[in-house]
C-alpha cells in the first residue's frame, strides 16, 4: 500500500517535470526561430527603421536609412519643452553628425551618433534555458500584427515580437522610469538618395 503511494507520487513528479521541460522547450524554440527570421532580414543591409520612444521625460522620434556601407539616422528629441536634433551621415568608417537644438545648429562631431533596430540576442544554449524558466512566453497582438510576447519579471521589460518576421514591434521598459519603443521597418527601399550628407 505504502508502495503503491510512493508510486503515484514520483508518476505525478514526474509528468510535472516533462510537462515543465516542454514548456521551457517550446520557449526556446520559439526565441531561436524568432532571431532567425529577424537576421535574415538584416542581412540583407537596405532597411528603413522608424522608432517613437515614450517616456515620462518626453518623446524621442528616430528613422535611419541604410544601405551597403552609408547610413544616415536623423534623431529628434522634444524634451522639458526643448526640441534636440541630431542627423548623422556614415560612409564606411567615415562619419559626420550636426547637433541642432531648437532649430539652431550648435556643433558638428566627426563620430556616429544612431540607433540600431533591436533584436532578441541569443546568449549560449545553458543560459537561454535559464533565462526560459523565468520569462514568459504569451501570443497577442501588436499594431495589427500576431505576436509573441516575452515578459521578464526581473528586468521589468516585455518585447512584442512579430510572428512572421521575428522584427520587434513594441518594447516596454519599467525598470529606471517608465517608457515605450515602438518600431517600424520597410526593407529594400532605400535609394542613393535617400542618403545626403547633412549640411
């Protein structure tokens, strides 16, 4: 009888360790899937990338135009009622940003000041399986697009990745103040034109 007790027990404890393992597998699976479809897509190196940040200290408004080797990223950021501007052209190694503030040019640099779109970035295998446990992993939707949604209680931040593409399309920050990123990408768009250096 006793035996028979023991028995049930380890059966339970073991199909809540499987039913665990799938869980934390499936996770996995999904964030290495999203990361190849998103870096395919960047491989391709002719994109547009729009990114709005909400904060409680303002909005910062964001595009970049790449192509092959040239790039050039205007930031606008209206903050405490001012209104900062920065448009910074690279060609290869080479780059030139203007800072501009409320419409009155103040310096020019000789170095890169951009925005990059944001991924989710694999770490090794043992970590992404350590991060899994603790994050969670939901469907929804974002901007009219099925998503995944990544939460992680420890850092205070969610990504709203797109399904198909694997792009993020929203990014919620809670941790040092409360803001919001949201994205929008267009690829093989961009033209030579598009990428002036700024006078």
């Amino acid at each position: 009888m006793e035996q028979k007790k023991y028995s049930k027990i380890s059966i339970i404890i073991l199909a809540i360790i499987i039913l665990f393992g799938i869980i934390v597998g499936r996770r996995v699976f999904v964030k290495v899937n999203l990361n190849k479809k998103c870096a395919e897509y960047f491989d391709e190196n002719n994109y547009y990338m729009k990114a709005i940040t909400y904060s409680k200290d303002g909005i910062m408004a964001s595009e970049k135009y790449n192509k092959d080797k040239k790039s050039l990223t205007n930031i606008t950021n209206y903050k405490y009622g001012n209104k900062e501007e920065s448009s910074c052209y690279k060609d290869g190694e080479q780059a030139t940003t203007i800072f501009r503030e409320n419409d009155i040019e103040t310096k020019t640099v000789d170095y890169e000041v951009t925005t990059e779109p944001i991924t989710h970035y694999l770490k090794p295998l043992h970590l992404e399986i350590m991060e899994s446990i603790f994050k969670g992993l939901k469907t929804g939707e974002c901007n009219g697009k099925e998503c995944y949604i990544l939460e992680s209680k420890k850092d205070n931040n969610t990504l709203y990745i797109d399904k198909k593409t694997g792009l993020v399309l929203r990014a919620v920050n809670d941790n040092n103040g409360y803001h919001v990123n949201e994205y929008e990408y267009n690829f093989n768009i961009v033209k030579d034109e598009d990428i002036q250096k700024p006078e």
